[in-house]
C-alpha cells in the first residue's frame, strides 16, 4: 500500500487549510491525517482505502494545487480541486509517495481526519519525525514534487 506524505508551506496555519485538506480527504475517500507544526506548516499522510490507487491519485493532485489557476475561496462546500481558503498563501508543497503504512495509524484514522489536539499533533509529529526528515532529504528518490506557487 502506498502512503502520500505532504507538506504544506507559507500561510497555511489559522486559514482553515487543515479543514479544507480534511474535507478533501473524506470526500476523496482516502484515509489519513493532517496537523500543524511547531514552525507553521501543515503536515500530513493519506492512504487508500483498498488500495484505491485512483483516489490516492486525485488527494495528491488536489494537495498539490494541480488544478488549472489555483484559485482562492471562502465558498462552503468548497468545490473540489478548485480552491484553497482564501486566506491561505501555499508558496510550497512537497510530496512523497512511500510504501507501506503503518498498521496502528490505520486504525487510528479509519477516516480523513483533522488532528485538533495539540497533544496528539505534538505526539504524530515525533512519532512521523523520519518521514519529515525523508521529505526533506535531496538525496529521496521518492519525493516526486515540490510546487512553489
């Protein structure tokens, strides 16, 4: 099975961005989890239900803002794969296609799910800390993107 990492940079904390990954997730059916970090980003892991590699490929290109004009938008709902809130500023988001997913965070988000805690933020981002350090590794054959706005 195969895990997207993602990481998302530049005004994406107190914009809704988590809510709006999270809605995207859940309506792209794919399984996961986003959260905050301690230096401002946004950081998550989605999986496919099933092995459901189509819906894994439409999350990444909706996190990627692969749309035509990535536009900018206080709508609800939000019209998937159009828009990201309108307060959000994404000058950069890398990618990761990793195999495996971990059993115990299967089962911890059976659902695309927004970490709201900042204990339990604080916990995923040391437990995940070498998948952050594989995004940023040059030498990573697995990181397919890094889009700057």
């Amino acid at each position: 099975m195969q895990v997207l990492c993602f990481l998302l940079q530049g005004h994406v904390q107190k914009v809704k961005m988590r809510r709006y990954v999270e809605s995207a997730g859940r309506h792209l059916e794919v399984q996961g989890y986003v959260i905050n970090t301690k230096d401002g980003d946004v950081f998550g892991e989605a999986w496919s239900r099933e092995n459901n590699t189509e819906s894994l490929n439409a999350f990444q290109t909706w996190i990627r803002g692969d749309w035509p004009s990535p536009v900018y938008t206080d709508v609800k709902p939000t019209p998937l794969g159009t828009a990201y809130p309108s307060k959000a500023t994404v000058d950069r988001c890398i990618t990761s296609l990793m195999d495996g997913c971990d059993n115990g965070l299967m089962n911890r988000f059976p659902k695309f799910t927004m970490v709201r805690d900042d204990e339990e933020a604080s916990e995923l981002l040391s437990e995940r800390e070498n998948i952050l350090q594989q995004l940023f590794s040059l030498n990573n054959p697995n990181s397919i993107t890094s889009w700057t706005k």
